[in-house]
C-alpha cells in the first residue's frame, strides 16, 4: 500500500530533483554521465574482472537508482539502462583481437524476498534496456539470467569489505540450465549490476560463473561509491 502511494506520488516528478512533471526531467537528464570509467574497489577483492562504472553513486545519480529500485519508477530503467551500456561498451572496446563474442550480459540477481516483495527484478530491467541500446549501438550482447541466488547472504549494509566477502561465499550460483547457452568456447560474460561498494557482490557473480568454467570480461555497473580514503602518510624522510 505504501508504494502505491510512492508510486502515486513520486511519478508526476522527477526522481531526481523532484521537479512536478516527468519521471527524470531534461536538466537531470542532461546531468547524466556519459561516459564510463574504470573504478577499481579499494581494497579490490582478489581477481576480479575489470569493473567500470557509468558514475559515481552520490547526488542525482544515487536518487536515480534508488527510484527506480526502491520506489519502482519503471521508465527510470531507460537511462539506468544507457548507463550501464556505456560501461558495457567501454569493457568490449578494451577487449583484445580474438575476444569477439558472443557476448552476455549477466545481471547480479537480486535476492529473492527482496525480488518478490519489490514485485521487480531491477537488474534484470536494467539489464534489459541496456543490452538494446548496445545493439542499437552495433553490439550484439544478449541479457543471460545465468545466475541464481542461493539464498544465504544477509543483508550487506553495514558490513565491513571482508565481512561482506565472507558473507556472500556461496551465495550465488549458476543455473544448470541456464549455462548450456554460455559455453560455446568463444562466448563472453560482462556481469550487471546497479552499484559497485567493496567489488564483493560482483566477485562472488565471478566465482559463480568461473566455477563452471565460464569466461568473464568484466563488471559493468551504472555507478560506484568513490572511498573515503584515509590521507596517504608522507613518505619517509
Ligand atoms: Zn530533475
């Protein structure tokens, strides 16, 4: 009942700014990134696939996915989805001679109470948009559901990096039916999710996918949260 009423209330403004009208309006529109960036974690968890993110997650950007994720606001997965091409397309244009595709794109599942009491799967949405708008761009990637949650993560908020690594071990895995599809010798994986933290969630959708000796590229995201890093000690003298 109450996010009917967010529904009701939220989708005659702009998610962002708030501003009466559409969902994202054009000077918020005209504020989203545009191009993808390499963003590395740190610390980066052990092996993990090249990640890139469309921006960085504060300001207009987090309200962004948080709109569309928490309060359903479906048209905001167009240009979640835009984002998250932009950061597909910068790990395929890095990828060498040889490492033609196919290509999938893998979203990170969200778990399922979560999906079920969303009544959405937002990754998979995003996903979705994404991967036409990388055809529309000459790059042929199809969205693959290869993983699946298998339920034993608890909620992440408020865990430090390595808890966050040790609580997630297992926690996903990839659907026996599913993976047929990805092991043509010269297939490609680019896992999706909406916001990369600590690089645990998207390394343990690697683990997952490797394990059944599949081959990922890389992480693209929509954005990553930017670490407030301690200042860097003076070097000794
Ligand atoms: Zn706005």
């Amino acid at each position: 009942m109450r996010d009917a009423w967010l529904d009701l209330l939220l989708g005659s403004s702009c998610g962002v700014c708030g501003l009466p009208g559409r969902v994202l309006c054009d000077l918020c529109e005209s504020r989203l990134p545009r191009a993808a960036r390499v963003a590395w974690p740190t610390p980066a968890p052990a092996g993990l696939a090249l990640p890139v993110a469309a921006g960085e997650y504060a300001g207009g950007l987090r309200e962004l996915v948080n709109a569309h994720k928490e309060h359903r606001q479906f048209s905001l997965a167009r240009p979640l989805g835009t984002m998250l091409a932009t950061s597909v397309r910068t790990i395929l244009d890095g990828l060498g001679e040889g490492e033609g595709g196919p290509f999938l794109l893998v979203p990170v599942p969200s778990r399922g109470p979560v999906v079920r009491a969303r009544g959405h799967d937002p990754m998979l949405r995003v996903s979705r948009q994404a991967a036409g708008v990388l055809r529309r761009w000459g790059h042929p990637v199809l969205v693959a559901r290869l993983l699946r949650s298998a339920g034993v993560a608890r909620d992440q908020s408020g865990l430090r990096a390595q808890e966050r690594s040790a609580n997630l071990a297992g926690s996903m895995r990839c659907a026996t039916r599913a993976r047929r599809r990805a092991r043509a010798p010269d297939t490609r994986l680019v896992i999706a999710d909406d916001v990369l933290t600590t690089g645990a969630t998207a390394r343990e959708a690697q683990r997952a996918l490797e394990d059944r000796g599949l081959h990922v590229v890389g992480i693209a995201t929509v954005a990553a949260t930017v670490k407030q890093l301690p200042a860097p000690r003076s070097p000794q003298h």
